[in-house]
C-alpha cells in the first residue's frame, strides 16, 4: 500500500518531458528512416523499445529507493563486467566492439554503464565530510574513469566524454571546494592530452584534425582540391549534417522532405545526426522545441534534487540531469560540427533501445526518490 500510495505523490513535469522528447524521437526517427528500406522498421522497433522501457520504469517506482542506494556497487560491478565482457564476447562491427548481439536485439553496456556511475558515485558521495577529502576527490575520479577509458576503447569516444561532467556536477553537488573542482578539471585536460596522443584511433585523431582545419575555411578554400577530399573523407559526415542545419531555414522542409535526409546524404541520420534531421525538416523553430524539451527535463530533474534533503536522492537527481543535459548539448554541438565528430545518441530522440532504455529507468528511479519526502534529523543526512 505504501507504494502504491507514493505513486500519488510522482511529480508529473519529468515523465511529461521525457514522454514528449520521446515522442519527437519517434516522428524524426520515422522521417529518417521511411525512405530507407533497409531501416523503414526502426520506427516501430523504438516504440517497442520505449514501450518496454516504461513497464520496466513504472516497477521501478515502486520499492524504496533506499533498495537502490544497496545495489549500487552491485549494478556498478555489472557494468564493469559487461564492459569487460565485450572483448570476448561482443562481434566487431564497423570496427567497433560495443553491443551484444542477442537474438532479434542486440545490448549496449555503456548505455547502463552511466546509470551505473551515477548510482556508484550517489553512493559513494552521500557522506559530505568524504566530499571534502583527497580521497574523495581520488576514489570518485577512479569510479568515473575506469568505466569511461573501457569505453574509451571499444572505440566510443562520445560515451566516454559524458562521464565528466557528471563527475564534476556530482562533485560539486556534494560539496566539493572550488580548488578540487578545478583540480578535476585539470587531470581531465591531461587525461585528453594523453588520450589523443596514445589512446585514439588514427581516424578519431582524424576527426579532430579536420575539425580543426574547418575554422579557417571560406567560400574560397572550400574550392580547393585537398580541402574538397578531407570533406569527402574525415569531414563528411560533420559537413552533410551542418548542410542538413543550414538548409532547414526556419520552418524546414517538412517532415521526410529534407534531401540530406531523403537522398541519402546525411549518414546515421536516425541515431548520431539526428538533430540535423530536426533542423532540416523542421527548421530552427523545431530545434528551439527540442532544446526547450531537454531544458524542462534537466530543470525539473534538478527541482526534485533541490527539494531531496536525503543525499543519495539528491545526488542521483543531478547526476542524471547531468548526464541528460550535457548528452543531449554534446550531440548537438556534433551536429553544428562545434566540437568534433563521435557517434553519440541523443536521448529519448535518437534510435537505440539500451539508450531508451537507460534513460527512462535513470528518469523513473528520479521520480520515485521525487515521491519520497525523507525525515532527515541530522545536519548532513547521513552524519
């Protein structure tokens, strides 16, 4: 009974957002794919997945979340493993070892991973006096990376890049100084020094390079001989997608109208571009919904870990908004070929089912902690 009676208490803005978001996803995924025999079923296969998602998210809502606070390490531990499991056990696809191929599906472990990061460092953070410690500067970045440089090598750069800001966000949420904020800061500029230099593959390091290069071109350069190969090479799927943005205008081409999407010009269009088949189908004013949509999740995500005083809760609360917020900008910025090109979904509107997944189980688990008014009689929670 008492669970039944927390679901009175679910606010309804989170589950709204998520719910139009997906719904969105599901518009521009169809407008994406139905001239593309090869894909025309991704449309139906989202819903599944989204339907699926939602049952699994409303028993979600019921235990305690406390239930989750103990199986914290557990899932984190599954997801190592599963991130681990993929060398041995995952097919290599388009030279990549990043899902297990199941009969009719296939599961993408670094999708759960973040879920599982944010529950590991929720966990581990929720006592204050530890946020303000070196071990709790150290151990918390430990938490984050390993899972992110296991990604990092599949090869998937852009899963892997979400890890830190969720990291600084929950740090700094937890009460972390400013100085080891910025010390985090600092080791992740090293990290990404590094990284590229010895840990990214040569067409990765590719990508960045002609990302760099494209600052300095013009309506002169761009005629250019080499500069007409590096954007039929590195720079061609960045460059199609800025085409696909440019040309929506304000009010685009209407949907499954846009000709980057319906000839066949914008690669992946229904999973890592599919933000520039919302500006070129539905213009600046669809991108401006969108945005406003991924804006009201993170803002009603961050509302109910303002109105947590339990700390696990709040810390999870952020966690999440972060990993929705900084994912959704960060595709993006891909998109508009402001940073350089990775393949990273857009949640709830790009195509995936463990990404649909993760989100709505990681936005489910926030409404529950949501619907929970915790009595804290000690200063810090848990001191």
């Amino acid at each position: 009974m008492k669970a039944l009676h927390s679901l009175r208490n679910v606010s309804p803005w989170p589950l709204l957002f998520a719910g139009a978001l997906s719904l969105c996803g599901l518009s521009f995924i169809g407008a994406a794919t139905e001239h593309d025999a090869l894909f025309a079923d991704q449309s139906g296969r989202q819903s599944l997945f989204f339907a699926c998602a939602v049952g699994l998210g409303f028993f979600l809502l019921l235990p305690h979340y406390v239930h989750y606070l103990r199986a914290a390490w557990v899932f984190y531990g599954l997801a190592i493993a599963a991130l681990l499991g993929l060398y041995v056990f995952a097919p290599e696809i388009n030279g990549s070892r990043r899902w297990y191929a199941l009969p009719g599906f296939s599961i993408q472990p670094s999708e759960f991973a973040k879920l599982a990061v944010v529950m590991a460092l929720a966990a581990l953070l929720r006592f204050k006096n530890r946020a303000r410690t070196f071990d709790g500067l150290v151990v918390p970045m430990l938490v984050a990376s390993v899972p992110a440089l296991l990604i990092m090598r599949q090869p998937d750069l852009g899963s892997s890049l979400v890890f830190g800001p969720v990291l600084l966000a929950m740090c700094y949420a937890a009460g972390a100084p400013p100085r080891s904020i910025l010390a985090v800061i600092a080791v992740g500029a090293v990290v990404a020094v590094v990284g590229y230099l010895y840990l990214l593959h040569g067409y990765q390091q590719q990508r960045v390079e002609v990302w760099l290069e494209h600052w300095g071109w013009n309506e002169i350069t761009i005629t250019d001989p080499q500069v007409r190969d590096r954007l039929r090479g590195p720079g061609y799927q960045p460059w199609q997608a800025l085409i696909a943005l440019g040309g929506g205008g304000l009010a685009g081409f209407g949907l499954g109208q846009g000709p980057q999407n319906r000839y066949d010009f914008l690669p992946y269009r229904s999973e890592d571009y599919v933000f520039a088949v919302v500006g070129e189908e539905t213009g600046w004013f669809g991108c401006l919904v969108v945005i406003a949509l991924v804006a009201g999740l993170v803002l009603s995500l961050l509302h109910t870990a303002q109105r947590t005083r339990e700390r696990f809760g709040k810390l999870v609360c952020v966690g999440v908004a972060t990993w929705i917020g900084a994912q959704s900008l960060m595709h993006i910025a891909v998109c508009g070929w402001l940073v350089p090109a990775t393949g990273l979904p857009m949640p709830f509107v790009s195509y995936g089912g463990s990404s649909a997944l993760a989100t709505v189980l990681a936005v489910a688990l926030c409404a529950n902690i949501g619907s929970r008014r915790e009595p804290i009689l000690a200063g810090d929670g848990f001191d």
